[in-house]
C-alpha cells in the first residue's frame, strides 16, 4: 500500500511450486482490497497446478493466467501492466 496505494496498476505472479489453489470465494474480496491489481499470472509445474488455473482464470479479471514458466509469467503480467499505466506515466 505504501509504493502501489490505491491507484498504481501492478501486478502478481504467484510461483505454485507446491500444489496450491485460491479459496475462490475470496476474489471478490481481493479486488476490493486491490483495486488497482492490473494483472495476475500463475507458474504451474504439474498438470492439477494447470487445471487449477483454468478454475481460477474463470475469477479473474485476466486471460491466460496460467503459464509454464516464471519468465513467461513475468513477461505477460508486465506487459499488462504497461498496458494498465496512464499514459503520462509510461514515459
């Protein structure tokens, strides 16, 4: 809250090393909470991981969230970002 506050677009990507799932009840909760989480991206390593994500991106307000790598991930959700930025900003 205190680099992003209420305004800044940013975005996460969560690195599901273990098997992991969101309580998808709590996304609602999250976008109140986060109003300005442009972009929202998930590494799986397995294929339960991945087919948790096609759960997930249902949710979100992204497409594809899901991804096989950590680079792939980061590169997308930044460029969503970039995409999120006011203008004058992206300078």
């Amino acid at each position: 809250m205190t680099y992003f506050g209420n305004s800044k677009p940013f975005g996460l990507v969560a690195n599901r090393i273990n098997s992991y799932s969101i309580t998808l009840l709590e996304t609602m909760d999250v976008r109140i909470i986060l109003p300005n989480l442009a972009a929202y991206g998930i590494v799986n390593h397995d294929d339960a991981g991945r087919m948790n994500a096609v759960i997930e991106s249902h949710f979100c307000t992204s497409e594809n969230i899901s991804f096989d790598n950590i680079y792939e991930g980061l590169g997308s959700v930044y460029k969503r970002v970039m995409l999120a930025l006011p203008l004058s900003i992206k300078q």
